[in-house]
C-alpha cells in the first residue's frame, strides 16, 4: 500500500539526496505511518488503521469516535 496516513492525508514527499561531492539524485521522505487498532464503542468493533505518528497523537486528543467521524468525512472506508 502506499504510505499515506487515513486522518491527516499526509503523503511521501519527494526531494534530493545531495552527497559530500553535491550530486543529486532523487528520493522520497516518508511519513512514519503506523497501523494501530482501536476499540470502537458507538459500533462495538475494533477497527484498524494506518496512521501517522502524529494522527495517533490526534487520536488520542480527540477520541477515536471524532477520529473516524474525520475519517469518513475525507470519503475513507472504515
């Protein structure tokens, strides 16, 4: 799968590897995308998600019910 967070849409960006001679040749930074698995109450299910290290963060400053409300408004099945 490509490395993109569910909650924040965060996606690989893409720049140069400049070495000790300054030649350039290209490459990607990827976001720290972790899956985690929460506990959904208001379905009574677990879901799993792919997150960054910062989204789980949001998650756990705003709940993972808002989390997903945020999620599904983006047009992501959960």
């Amino acid at each position: 799968m490509s490395a993109h967070c569910q909650l924040t849409g965060s996606r690989p960006g893409f720049g140069n590897a400049i070495s000790h001679s300054h030649r350039r040749t290209s490459r990607r930074f990827d976001p720290n995308i972790q899956t985690k698995r929460y506990w959904l109450p208001g379905e009574a299910r677990h879901v799993r998600l792919r997150l960054s290290a910062k989204a789980i963060k949001t998650v756990d400053a705003i709940g993972v019910e808002a989390a997903v409300a945020r999620i599904r408004a983006r047009g992501v099945k959960v």
